[in-house]
C-alpha cells in the first residue's frame, strides 16, 4: 500500500510588530491632499461668483448711464443761454444723472462752402455727461458701481446775431 503523503509548507506569518502602517500613511496623505484641492476650488468657485456679480452690477450702471443719455437728449431742452437743469432718474436701485451743457456754434458753410461767408444757419455744439450709480441694496455697500458717459452732439438752427 502506497501512501500519499502530501507536503504542506507553511507560509511564515508576518508579525504585527513588523507592520509600520503603511497604508494609513499614505491614505491619510491622498485624504489630506484631496480636501486640499476640494477647499481651493471653493475658494476659486466662490471667487469668480463675486467677480460675476460686480460685473453685474457694472453693466447696469453702464447701461442706466446709457438711459440717461438718451432721454436728456430726448427732451429735446437745449438751450444756449445759461445751464439746462440736471435730470435725475432714479429705477429701482440704479440713479442716473444726465445734463446738457452748451459749448459752442458754429456757422454752416453755404453752397459754395466758403468759410467766410455763412448762410445764416449754425451748428450749436452741446455735451451730455449722465453720471450712473447702481447700488447692490437700497443701503448702499462697498460693491456699488458707477459709469460716466460723454456724448456730443449738435442742432442745426438759425444763425444767431453774435455769430
């Protein structure tokens, strides 16, 4: 009768002792870098919402300012003798303030575009500044935009005497 004896080897066990916690090492370093990366992108996420919203808040001012334009010149109030009174428009938290302000004339060339000699008609050159605020609250913050716009323009009427 043959026997068969089989062989069994025994694998030597790793002590405890001999474990330095590998694993918990470097798991804690990848945790510890992944909240780093995940903090940061908050912060970056956080700070381009801030940015948007102040760009916001530009355009309207920019865009309150443009209103302002034009319904000054709309008014059709212009005058050469003295200062044309401010208008001031206020919408919700946005506050324009447009004027008009005269500069000069100009005489328009006749036919022959002689310079010397007009034909009795003028330019009369005037400036519209409108000055915007828009404003995040009713209160007022530290955030609030402002835009300033220039347009010139002129009107086309009789020469006056002085010219």
């Amino acid at each position: 009768m043959m026997r068969n004896i089989m062989k069994i080897t025994h694998q030597p066990r790793i002590s405890r002792r001999r474990q330095t916690g590998a694993a918990l090492v470097v798991s804690l370093l990848l945790l510890v870098i992944i909240t780093v990366l995940a903090v940061s992108g908050m912060n970056t996420a956080t700070t381009q919402l801030a940015l948007a919203r102040n760009n916001q808040n530009y355009e309207y001012a920019f865009q309150a300012a443009e209103t302002g334009l034009e319904i000054a010149i709309a008014q059709n109030n212009f005058s050469t003798q003295g200062v044309i009174p401010a208008l001031t428009h206020t919408l919700g938290n946005d506050t324009v303030v447009a004027n008009i302000q005269y500069v000069t004339a100009t005489i328009v060339p006749d036919r022959a575009f002689s310079l010397g000699s007009g034909s009795g008609v003028a330019a009369y050159h005037f400036l519209t500044t409108a000055q915007a605020t828009s404003k995040r609250q009713a209160a007022g913050t530290d955030r609030d935009s402002t835009a300033a716009h220039t347009q010139a323009f002129y009107v086309v009427g009789p020469a006056a005497s002085s010219l």
